[in-house]
C-alpha cells in the first residue's frame, strides 16, 4: 500500500465503525433464539408422539429455521415493530422451526413445528391413503381433536369460531378436517374507527381416531395480501428491468469472448480456472444444506440417491452460473490485457498461489477497508431514507441469511457462497462491464455509473437488503455501493472489489452470529469476517521469512 492510500485506512475505520453501530437498525433482528442447536428439539417431539402412540427413536432427524414472512411483514408493517416482536415472544409461529423426521422404509415423514424456546408449535404426521383407521362420527372426531390440541398446545378451542368441519372417506377410515380462527385485535366498540385485521386459524385433521395435524398460522387480510402483492408491481418491475440488462451483458460479454477468441486474444485456462472454483465453491453450499436436502428425502428411496439426484439437479442449475461467469472473466481478461491496464494480474497470482506478491497483499488490505468503506455507504443511504423519506426497514432473517443459519457449518458456507457471488457479480459488473465501457466510451463515470445501477436494479426484490421503504430507495442505496466499487476497481484493481464485495457481505450475513451473545459464535464470526486479510497475512508472513522470488509477470 502507498502513502497516499492512507485516507482509506482513516476512511474504512470510520465507515466501519458507523456501519457497526447501524447495524441494528439495517437488520433488526427477530426477537428468539436463531441460533438454536437442532438436537434440542428431539426430547420434546419424542415426548409428543409417545403420548400419541408412536417412538421415533428409530426416526433420523432434520431442522430448518423458517419465518412466516407474509404475516411477519404484515403485523410489523400494520401493528408496529413492538407489536411484532411481542407476537414473536408469545409464541405465535412467525419465526419457527421446521423439524422433520423420517425412517428408512417408512413412507409417512413427520414434521413438528417449534418455537425458538422450544414450544411446540404444530405438528404434521403423514398417513397413506390406505392406511387403517377408525371410523369416527363428526362430532366423536372433534371431541379428539379439541382434547389432543388442549393437551400438547395449550390451545382452548372453546375461544376459536369454527370455520370448517369436513369429512373424507378412506378405503379403511374415515377423515376429518376441523378449521378453528379467532379475532387477535378486539373489534368490539369499533364502528366508527376501522381496526387492522388479524386472526389466528388453527388447522386440524383427524385420521381415523388420530390427530395427524394441528396447525397455527396467523392470516394476512384478504385486502392486505391484495394491496403488497400490487405494491410489488413497480419493485418487480424495477428488478426485471435490471436482469434484462445484466441478460444483455452477459450477451455482449459472450460476444466479445468469441471475436477475442477468434483473434487469438482470449486466455482459456485462467478463466476455466476461477470457473471451476465457483463450480465447487456452490457444490460446498449445496452439500452442507443438510436439512434441506434431508426434508427432500423420500424416505422408500436409498437417503444416498436422494441426496445425489438433489446435488446433481442442483449442479446442472448452478452450470448456467458457471458458465456465464467464465465469459465474463474470459471476455475480461482479453480486454484488460489489451488496454495494457493490468487490473486482473493480481487475480491471476492469487489463483496461483503467489500470495507474497505485494499486488496481491495490497489487494487484500484495501479490499477489507473498501468493503468497510461499503458498509458505510449502504449504512448512510439507508439511515437518510429513514430520516428523509420515511424509509423503514424489516425484521430478520429473511433470504440470503438462511443459507449460513440453517446450514451445517455455518461459517464454512458463509466463505462458500458470498465467495461465489462476490466473484461472479465484480467479474460481471466491474471487470468486464466496467472495462469494457470505459474501452467503448473513453469515460470513465459511465463504466462506473451504468453497472452501478444495473446492480442495484438487480437487487430491487430482494428483501433481506434494507430499506423496505420507500421501495426505489434499496436500488438506489445499491447503487451508490456500486459507485463504491467502481470507483474502487478503477483506482486499484478486481481482486480489490472482489475482496470487498466479499468482506462486505461477511459485515452482514454474520450479524446473527454476533448478536447471539454466544462466546464461541461471536469468535467463529469475527476469524470468518478476518478471511479476506488471510492473503495479506499470509504473504506478509512469507516475505518476512522467505526469500525473494522471481517477480511474476501478469
């Protein structure tokens, strides 16, 4: 690093330190424990089955940390956040978890639904169509169903309105549906003031004599699902505007592969190369999704071809990915080389490993300050919509964050999956977009400006980035990280951007981690956000106590 980068080192502390002590505010987090060990659910679904006639002893288990996002963002939108987290802590199931058991052979799966403190919220057994069973009367069936529901959720149906009482015949039983929903606000006294809306429905089937289901769900108004899904009109619209044009990126970045490949000019294998490392840094993300792809099991198949047939499916859908960033990172290159700027060489020697370079250890250095410098902006943008235009933000976890939380190594998969993407977006958006236009327009501003906004167009939808509202300010807060990086790939180089995006997806996607209060998770969090300044201390290491090497030319 040069002198005169030491504003940055000034200016990414200070980012850093308002992005810090935002960060509550950009991602509230849910009020309940997100961090729960999934064994801990097994005593207490033992414990309800057994009452209901079965062991599970046998059963393997699975669990996945679940939001109701629709009715979440409903009661924190109309009631207010206290509302919501009040809600969350009485146990209404708006932040849940999805445990699944199954045995080998056995084709019924079992699903319990529990609270964060470990309440049992709900539970679903499966039971075949020709399963036997006893034939109850309406009446006898709803007597069970009310006692069995009183018993393990604590629930008196006797304050609910029933809305449905169905029955189905079964070749050997007979099947009752029950639907149950009360009034969560007090309409009484309200003719001249319209109240918000909000019932819980209570959802029961009784299979012969057994209650194979009872379910809570909180019910979003009719009226309110109405108006979010046309509120979702322009967010939509503004995000299909931006992959139509990353679409037709992508498609000059295909086309200038082939005439620079045509021309001799395109470098195969180092773009091969990174290709093949996002390949399997995605196979890692889909492999330790344990839960998920145990929930996917068909328990009469062999877990084995199961879980091959899901990471297989899931390869083939990654492939695209793959090969998209391969023509941009090809088509890059040969631009990059033919401008005689150089602003990938330093890529290329960490990809082989010579991470003494001082390109590379400068890289590293100034990639975690500009990510710090990142999360600053997004922290400002978002802070000033909430001060200026009434921005608000949405209760967490929702989207990306589920990916290290549910995951079987959370930090392993964090590294995983926001490596990939921070290669593949500052490889499309920055090294090829970016040199590109400045090649075609000789104006700098415009090859940072347009992919800027086409990446915060790109992420207009997604709802685990703030602010909620007003719905043009998150592309518009994107978009000025974008400029960041931009400005950033132009001043130093991609390896820079690409360890920023990196560092500043790790600030994020470990904020559970930290809140948790957890010694060891807090520690596991912070060595993962240290990773992208693993080059830098391993090179400073090795030119401390190595001898020189042959410089290596880009």
């Amino acid at each position: 690093m040069i002198r005169s980068d030491r504003w940055l080192l000034v200016g990414g502390l200070l980012a850093g330190a308002l992005f810090f002590s935002a960060i509550g505010v950009l991602w509230p987090l849910a009020d309940a424990d997100l961090l729960r060990s999934k064994s801990s659910f097994r005593p207490a679904a033992s414990g309800l089955f057994e009452r209901m006639g079965l062991d599970l002893s046998g059963y393997a288990m699975g669990s996945r940390l679940r939001i109701d996002e629709p009715a979440l963002s409903y009661v924190e939108s109309t009631f207010g956040r206290e509302k919501a987290q009040a809600f969350v802590r009485a146990g209404h199931p708006l932040v849940l978890y999805k445990t699944t058991f199954k045995q080998a052979r056995v084709p019924d799966a079992i699903t319990v639904l529990f609270h964060p403190d470990g309440r049992v919220l709900g539970w679903e057994r499966a039971m075949q169509e020709d399963a036997s069973g006893r034939d109850l009367a309406t009446a006898e069936a709803e007597v069970r169903a009310r006692t069995v529901v009183d018993r393990e959720l604590g629930i008196d149906l006797g304050r609910y309105h029933v809305k449905e009482r169905a029955s189905r015949e079964r070749p050997h039983r007979r099947d009752h549906r029950f639907t149950f929903e009360r009034d969560l606000v007090d309409q009484s006294g309200s003719e001249e003031v319209e109240l918000p809306e909000l019932r819980e429905r209570v959802e029961i089937v009784v299979s012969g004599d057994r209650v194979t289901k009872a379910a809570r769900t909180l019910v979003v108004p009719a009226r309110a699902e109405r108006a979010g899904r046309a509120d979702q009109a322009p967010v939509e619209g503004l995000q299909a505007l931006g992959f139509t044009a990353l679409a037709a990126g992508a498609a000059c970045a295909l086309g200038v592969f082939l005439v620079r490949l045509a021309r001799g000019q395109a470098l195969l294998r180092p773009a091969a190369s990174v290709a093949v490392v996002v390949g399997g840094l995605l196979l890692v993300t889909s492999v330790l999704q344990q839960s998920l792809l145990f929930e996917r099991w068909d328990p009469l198949w062999p877990q084995w071809i199961a879980y091959l047939k899901d990471l297989a499916y899931h390869s083939m859908e990654d492939l695209a990915i793959v090969l998209v960033l391969f023509a941009f990172l090809a088509a890059a290159d040969a631009l990059d080389r033919a401008g005689g700027h150089h602003r990938g060489a330093s890529l290329w020697m960490l990809g082989r490993g010579r991470m003494r370079e001082p390109a590379v250890i400068a890289a590293s250095l100034r990639g975690f300050l500009v990510g710090a410098l990142c999360g600053g902006m997004l922290a400002l943008g978002v802070l000033a919509s909430i001060a200026l235009c009434g921005g608000r933000t949405e209760l967490q976890p929702r989207g990306f964050f589920f990916f290290p939380l549910n995951s079987a190594a959370p930090a392993l998969t964090t590294i995983c999956f926001f490596g990939q993407i921070a290669l593949l977006e500052e490889v499309g958006y920055r090294f090829f977009a970016g040199t590109w236009l400045r090649s075609l327009t000789g104006r700098t501003w415009i090859a940072i400006a347009v992919p800027a906004v086409v990446y915060g167009l790109c992420h207009t939808a997604m709802d685990f980035l703030p602010p909620v509202e007003p719905f043009w300010a998150r592309p518009l807060v994107m978009t000025l990280v974008g400029c960041v990086w931009g400005w950033a790939f132009f001043r130093y180089d991609a390896l820079t951007v690409i360890l920023s995006h990196l560092t500043a997806d790790l600030f994020i996607f470990n904020w559970p981690r930290l809140a948790s209060g957890d010694p060891w998770q807090v520690a596991s969090a912070a060595a993962t956000i240290a990773v992208p300044l693993i080059p830098a201390a391993i090179g400073l290491t090795q030119r401390r106590w190595s001898p020189p090497s042959a410089p290596l030319q880009p």
